[in-house]
C-alpha cells in the first residue's frame, strides 16, 4: 500500500487522537499536576526503555494538563547538556517558544522583558538570550524567580508543569544534583506555595546515576516506571490504525503482529508501518504480515540497532543459530538448551554466537541461572526473533 497513506508515524511524535493506553499513568501524572494546582511542589522521575513511550506519556499528560488543569506546560529536551546552567538556559527558552501560541504568551514575555530577540528569516521566533549573569543569577534563584514566573502567570495558569526529557549528560553532574537537591529543601522549608510539577524523563539508569551523585534524591521523587503495554493495549493499537485507513486484518495476523511487538510502541510503529508498505490491499492476509515482520526486521536493525550488532547478526554463519535461539520472542536463555541437538561443529559456531553477542552486549549473562543468558531488554529479544523469521525459521 502506498506509504503515503500509512497510519502509522514511525519515529514521530503521536498526535493526541491516536494515544493508546496508559490509563494508570495518566491519572497519576494528572493527580501530581493537579496537586500542584493547589500549591503543592511535586517532582517525579518518568522512567522506562529505549521506545516505550516516556516522551509520549509526558506529552499527553502536558497536553492534559493545559486543557483541563490551567496549568502552564513546557517539554525540554535535554539530550547533550551537561550543565546546570545550559539546562536553565534551554528550559526557559522552551518555556518561552512553548508559550507562542497560548493565551499566556504575554505574561511569559513581559517576565523575561528586553531578553527576548526576535530570529528566524521573518522574525517571528523568539529566542532568549540569557547572558552567563542572568544564569547564574536564574541558578542561585530559581525558586523565587519561579514563584515571580508563577505569580505573572496567575489568572490564566494556576501551575507550571516542567517536563525535562533526555536528560543524559546531566545525570552524571554533581552540580546538578546538588542543586536540585537544594532547590528541593529550599521549596519544603519555605512557608510559600510553589505550584510547580517537575518530571524528569529518561532511563532508569539516569535516576540512579543521579542518586549515585546525590544520594538524598533517592527519596525526593515519585518514580512512575512505564512497562510494556498489555496484549490488549497493543491490540487496540493496531486495531485503532488499521480502521482509521479502513484496513482489516484476521484475528490470528493481528494476534501474532502482537506478539511481535512484545508491547514496546516504537515496535508497533515500525511493524505496522512495514505491513502497511507490504500489504497489496486493504484486507492485510497472512503474506503480507510475514512480509512485513521481515521488512521491519531490515528497518529496525538499521535504525534502532548498534551497527556491530545488525551486522554480526546478519552474518551467514549465524543463520541456523539464530534460528534455534530466537525461534520465539523470549528474554532468557539457557545454553544448555540452546546446545542440545546440535552438532559440535555447530555447538562450537554457538558459543562463538554467544560470546560476540555478549561483547557487543546484545545479551549479558543472566544472574539468576547457572549457563544463562538473557536480552538486556526487550527490543532486543525481539529483533532477534524477527532476524530468525528473516533467516527461514517459522511464525
Ligand atoms: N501511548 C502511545 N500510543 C501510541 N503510540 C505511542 C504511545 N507511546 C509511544 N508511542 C509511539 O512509540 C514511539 C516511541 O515513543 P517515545 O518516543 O515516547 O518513547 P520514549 O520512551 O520516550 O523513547 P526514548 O527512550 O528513545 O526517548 C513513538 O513513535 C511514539 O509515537
Ligand atoms: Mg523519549
């Protein structure tokens, strides 16, 4: 089918009407954005795998948050930023441009006065330039010039909502973490109200880094941990595509595309978008679902893979052995399985696999079980099985 018309958006942002699941998230986010509302300063950490839809969750919940909250929302991404004062300069930038069609766009402008210049080939973007003064400044008073903020926006905002997604660099900073600790006792010791809801967004390896720099954090935030979505989540995900374009699909493809998914939407994106390019009609059969898992295998390896990886598992001296390791999508694996059945020669040609996956830490050996091994998430489990469907083996 023509990819033009496809349902899916691989690697974009989902616009609201197709945001699938998550019911439980949702009402927590809002609950903490509400408490905010009435005065409450909440932080909350939003972790969860590469793809599984943190980035999302934190939109809609914005999104949420603006029309039913009169709350102010603004979505930083953090990715590459190092430093405390780069991090103020680029979430109040945001703060600013998110602003520009919101009916508290004035109120944002005046807070920042002569700072602002107009950029852009017409001049209708705004930028903020911020002087190192005027950070370090923002940095030594970040909650009075927030509560400042706060009270300009009154009225039209009861509450600001800042989502600091990707922070990578920055949870390695001591600086950063001892500030935030800071700007957290200065709000819990202060006898005013600070409506203010701060989510960091980002891996569970970035939380602990964080905590690892400073170990008070541990206990400030609320973590909301983001997990697969269920069988029936990805089910209505697909089912909702596939109708939005007046497609239709039996009930046994749709059941084994979700298998495939493994709950993890960057795949189901990816999948169905692949199925789409390979279905020859609006009735998606069983040809063009095996199709399509084999063309989303070619994709995803080029895309979300380590290059290392996406090669080594193409390798032809692996085809037979992947086959036997991901036959089906599963997390652990045990090589005395893996091994029984296969010849030495082959046996030898498997633990080559093992240890060069190992290296390239596409598997790491499993603490709980003597000879195991397992994925170290689930992206990978399910590539592998992909890679195996490509390579001749069965759905
Ligand atoms: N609830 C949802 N409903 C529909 N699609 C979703 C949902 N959540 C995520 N997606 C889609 O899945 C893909 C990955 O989502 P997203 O970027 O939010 O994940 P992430 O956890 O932030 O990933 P990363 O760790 O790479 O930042 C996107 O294409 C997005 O549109
Ligand atoms: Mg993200």
């Amino acid at each position: 089918m023509n990819p033009e018309s496809s349902p899916f958006r691989p690697g974009q942002p989902i616009p609201i009407e197709f945001f699938v699941g998550r019911r439980k998230e949702v009402e927590r986010l809002h609950g903490m954005v509400k408490a905010s509302v009435r005065g409450n300063f909440k932080i909350g950490f939003v972790s969860g795998e590469r793809g599984i839809g943190k980035s999302s969750l934190a939109h809609f919940v914005r999104v949420l948050a603006e029309h039913e909250s009169k709350t102010a929302g603004c979505h930083v991404f953090l990715g590459g930023v190092h430093e405390l004062e780069e991090m103020l300069r680029r979430t109040f930038d945001r703060l600013l441009k998110d602003s520009m069609d919101k009916p508290w766009h004035e109120s944002v402008k005046s807070f920042f006065g002569n700072r602002i210049r107009k950029v852009g080939l017409f001049g209708v973007t705004l930028e903020l330039n911020l002087a190192g003064d005027d950070l370090s400044m923002l940095a030594h008073d970040f909650v009075p010039s927030i509560t400042q903020l706060l009270a300009q926006l009154k009225g039209q905002n009861e509450a600001l909502l800042l989502i600091l997604d990707d922070m990578n660099g920055l949870a390695t900073s001591e600086v950063f973490a001892n500030w935030l600790k800071s700007i957290v006792d200065e709000i819990a010791t202060s006898q005013q109200q600070v409506p203010l809801c701060v989510l960091f967004v980002g891996l569970e390896e970035r939380r602990r880094e964080l905590v690892k720099s400073q170990p008070s954090l541990a206990r400030v935030f609320e973590l909301i941990d983001i997990t697969p979505w269920s069988g029936d989540e990805v089910r209505e995900f697909y089912e909702r595509a596939f109708e939005s374009a007046g497609a239709t699909i039996s009930d046994d493809n749709l059941n084994a595309l979700v298998r495939f998914t493994g709950g993890l939407p960057v795949l189901a994106h990816e999948l169905g978008d692949a199925v789409w390019r390979t279905a020859q009609s609006l009735h998606v059969d069983t040809d063009d679902m095996v199709n399509g898992v084999i063309l989303a295998a070619e994709v995803i390896g080029r895309k979300l893979l380590e290059p290392q990886i996406f090669q080594a598992i193409r390798s032809e001296r692996y085809r037979s052995i992947l086959r036997k390791v991901a036959s089906t999508p599963r997390i652990r694996l045990r090589r005395a399985e893996l091994m029984s059945h296969l010849t030495d020669a082959k046996k030898r040609v498997m633990d080559n696999f093992l240890r060069r996956m190992r290296e390239l830490g596409a598997l790491e050996t499993d603490p709980e079980v003597r000879g195991g091994y397992r994925f170290p998430n689930t992206l990978y489990s399910l590539y592998f099985t992909m890679e195996a469907t490509r390579a001749g083996g069965s759905i």
